[in-house]
C-alpha cells in the first residue's frame, strides 16, 4: 500500500514549488520508466522509488537495481496518486539532476532558443523532436514552463532524459565570448524563407512566445531572420477562405530541425 504520507507527496509534485522542495518529479507509464532503469548509471535523472502494480513487477523485476524502494499497488491506488488520466502500471519519483553547463559547450552544436514558452504540451514534444533530430541542447528564458511539469515530461516521452534543458537569459548566452562566432537566427511570421536562406553550420535558432513571437530585444544579435512559408494559396481552400495564420510552435521546431538536419 501507498503510505498516506507518500500519497502526499506524490501529488504535491505536480506543482513547482513542491518539486524544487523535495527536488524530485513524477514519471509514469511502462516505456519512460523502464528506459531510466535501463539506463542505470548513465543517467543524471536517478530513480529513487517506484510504485508499481503487480503485473508490471512481475514483469520488470530483474531489471530493479538493488536497494530501490519499490511499493507494491493496486490500480485502485495508483489512480489516486496518478497524473494521468489513465494510469499505466508504474510510477517512479525521479531525483532531479543539477544542470551545470559552460556556454563553450554549445560552440560545435545545433541550439533550440525559446523565449517565455508557456504550454507544457509545446516543450515536451519540443524536446522530442529535438532528440529523434540528434539535437542535445535547448536554451529556455526563465520564463518558460518548468522542464518537470507533469505534462512536459510526458509530452517529452523519455526525451526528457536524454536533452539538456537550460533555464538562462537567451541575451547574456548570446553575448558569451565562446559564442560570437555562432551564426543566430530568429524565427518570424515575416522573415525570410527558409527554403531559400543560407545558414551557417551549427546554428543557434530562437523561437519565440506562442502569443506574440520572438520579442525584439535580440534584432541585433541576428544574422537572419527566418520564416517557414505557407503553400496553403498554392493548393486552395474550400470556400475560397484563406490558410491557416501561423503554425504550431512544436511544429515550427520540426520544421526548422528537419531542414538545418537535412543541410548537414
């Protein structure tokens, strides 16, 4: 059974506060927690206990590292304390790692820059594209939804342990000495088509708000501005009424991905 005091815990950790208190998260469902435990030792992000049914420990018990607090759990009580609107056999509380970085180790890569992202869904499949694209660092304002919002880790599905997310002042990275050769591209509903735009090698791409776009206050700090045309006038619409307005922001990520990936 789930102690009443760990109940607690558990769902106090889908709020921020919480989570940075007791400095760990929720993870749920078979896949994302057998790939932390099959990553052991290779991962930052530690599993600490499990709250498992039956089933799933009769499945995955040779796979549970010595010394690993594992509750055993009715379905009934893992849909107390779940997340999720259907719980999936197993949930694990996660220790979250420290991000210590140095700017220079961004000098070589691909960079995902988003400024004040605010929908979880929007940052989970962010990072999972990023992860399928081979690209490892995503640098958010402070701003942004928290990396371990319940619904970020996910929409993440496991990417979440695999990208390194940054909380910074996008500006202040920019200025970093080890970064003034990189080549920074903003995105834009009127910028130019990316199709046709050269880029340099290794970029570093901001993406701005849902809302409102990228703000101003990096125009200087660019060499391009990019944009992903619409080909919704090239096909039609029924009725004679106009395409869509502007993309999805995890799509829009997609897109620039797949063609900065594609150049390579």
């Amino acid at each position: 059974m789930i102690s009443i005091a760990r109940s607690k815990l558990i769902r106090s950790l889908d709020r921020k506060k919480s989570r940075e208190q007791q400095n760990l998260f929720v993870v749920e469902g078979v896949k994302m927690v057998r790939e932390l435990l099959d990553a052991g030792e290779s991962s930052a992000h530690r599993v600490v206990e499990i709250f498992a049914t039956e089933d799933w420990i009769r499945t995955n018990g040779d796979i549970l590292p010595v010394g690993l607090e594992l509750t055993g759990v009715s379905e009934k009580e893992l849909r107390k304390v779940s997340q999720l609107v259907t719980p999936q056999q197993v949930l694990a509380l996660v220790r979250i790692p420290e991000q210590e970085w140095l700017p220079a180790s961004l000098a070589g890569e691909t960079v995902i820059g988003l400024e004040a992202i605010r929908d979880p869904g929007n940052l989970g499949t962010i990072l999972r594209t990023a992860d399928w694209f081979g690209i490892r660092h995503i640098l958010c304002t402070p701003d942004s939804v928290d990396l371990y919002n319940p619904k970020v880790v996910q929409a993440s599905m496991g990417a979440i342990t695999r990208t390194r997310v940054y909380y910074t002042d996008l500006l202040e990275v920019i200025k970093e000495p080890a970064l003034l050769e990189k080549p920074i591209y903003g995105t834009f509903l009127g910028g130019e088509n990316i199709y046709e735009t050269e880029m340099g090698q290794n970029p570093l791409i901001l993406f701005g708000n849902e809302s409102t776009g990228l703000s101003g206050k990096y125009d200087t700090c660019l060499k391009g501005r990019l944009s992903i045309p619409s080909f919704a006038g090239e096909t039609g619409t029924k009725g004679g009424q106009g395409g869509p307005e502007s993309l999805n922001l995890a799509s829009a990520v997609a897109v620039v991905c797949s063609e900065i990936l594609r150049r390579k």
